[in-house]
C-alpha cells in the first residue's frame, strides 16, 4: 500500500516538474518573440550606434538584464534580429525545387516574400542599411548560408529553364529582380504610401502588388499558366 502511494506521488511530482519547464519553456519564447520585435524597431529607427538595450528593454517593458540574459550584447540581439529575417528568406527559397513547376512555385514565393515584407518592414530596413554601410555583421553569414541558398535557387531557376518551363535567361538576375521587387515594399514602404497618399500601407497594396509582380514576372519569364507539360 505504501509502495502504491508512494510510486503515485512520485508521478505526480515528476508530472509537476514536467508541466512546470513547460512553463518556462513557453515563457522564454514569450520574451524572446517580444524582444526580437522590439528591437526590430528601435534599431530600424535609430539605428545600430543610436541603440542601447535600455532602449530595447523600455520598448518591450522588461527589465535590461533580461535581454541580456538571452541575447548577452547589444551585437548579438542586433545579429539575431538579421538571423530571423534570414531564415523566413532562405525557408521561402527553400521551398522551391526543381520538381515544382514555376507557374506554381513562383506565385507562392511571390506571395510569401511581399507577407515578409509586410509582416517584418523594420527587419527588413535593417539588414538593407546593414548592407548599405559594408555589412561588417552580415558578412559571414551572407558568405556562407545565403551564398549556399542562392546558389541552389539558382540551380533550381536552371533546371526550370532545361526543362523549358521557362524561357533561357540569367537565374542570377532572375532572383536579384525578385528580391528587389518584394522588399521594396518594406524598405521604400514609407515613399510608397506618401506617393499613394496613405498614412501606411494596407492589405490591399500588398494584394495587388502580388498580383502583378506575378503577373510580369512569369508573362517576363515565359511561363505558361496552362498545364500544358
């Protein structure tokens, strides 16, 4: 009897140890999501010498030694919040294969990189000024994960033109023009709206900023909208 209800309290402790690092597992993603958006936006507006992780941490409404805990320096909350961006970058490029045909394929990464754009501006904003100023915290992962990227996207445009689902152009280009076309409403989002007299930018922008992007970009490409292959 006694070993019964002591193998009971035993499970019942490690159930509560169990559900409390849930806790604080999900607590620490919590911060960290709440952090990496505060600091997409004090450092889009003043930049990396004009931030200081008070700044960060007054955004967000936690204490400073909290973001430092997670991120340590001021270097390395700035690099993570390029990180994130880089990854939602390279995870839509990835999801392009030399089995998916362009008409399909295309239009969804279209879509994905202009959600970016929308979802994350200030990310954005960040990593084109970064690079504008010689990417001095950029430049080894720009060498090395986005290079390997890049290089398979354009091994995947190539196989995609062999197997004339597209007509014969430069895969390089054809992913620079993509890339340019979709952050440019994130990082010129402000002369954008002033153009169109808006005070921001709204969901229907985005939608017809898809649609034609789309539209040039496989009409540019030869890609038939028919399945036709």
């Amino acid at each position: 009897m006694n070993k019964t209800i002591k193998k009971s309290a035993q499970k019942t402790g490690q159930k509560r140890v169990i559900h409390e690092r849930g806790k604080l597992v999900d607590i620490r993603k919590d911060n960290v999501k709440h952090i990496l958006a505060a600091a997409e936006k004090i450092f889009a507006e003043r930049g990396y010498r004009g931030t200081t992780v008070l700044a960060v941490a007054q955004e967000v409404g936690l204490p400073k030694a909290n973001i430092l805990y997670y991120f340590k320096t001021k270097e390395g909350l700035y690099k993570e919040v390029m990180s994130q961006l880089l990854k939602l970058w390279m995870g839509s490029m990835n999801e392009m294969n030399e089995h998916s045909h362009p008409r399909d394929a295309l239009p969804i990464y279209i879509a994905n990189k202009m959600r970016q754009s929308q979802q994350h501006p200030n990310a954005s904003r960040i990593f084109a000024a970064e690079v504008l100023h010689g990417a001095h915290y950029l430049r080894a992962p720009l060498e090395v994960e986005l290079k390997e990227q890049y290089e398979q996207t354009c091994q995947v445009f190539q196989s995609w033109i062999d197997k004339k689902w597209m007509d014969p152009m430069n895969p390089q280009h054809l992913l620079f023009m993509l890339w340019s076309s979709t952050q440019a409403y994130a990082d010129h989002g402000l002369q954008i709206s002033i153009l169109m007299k808006k005070e921001q930018l709204e969901e229907q922008d985005f939608e017809q900023g898809v649609q034609l992007l789309t539209q040039v970009i496989l009409k540019g490409c030869g890609v038939s909208s028919k399945n036709n292959d």
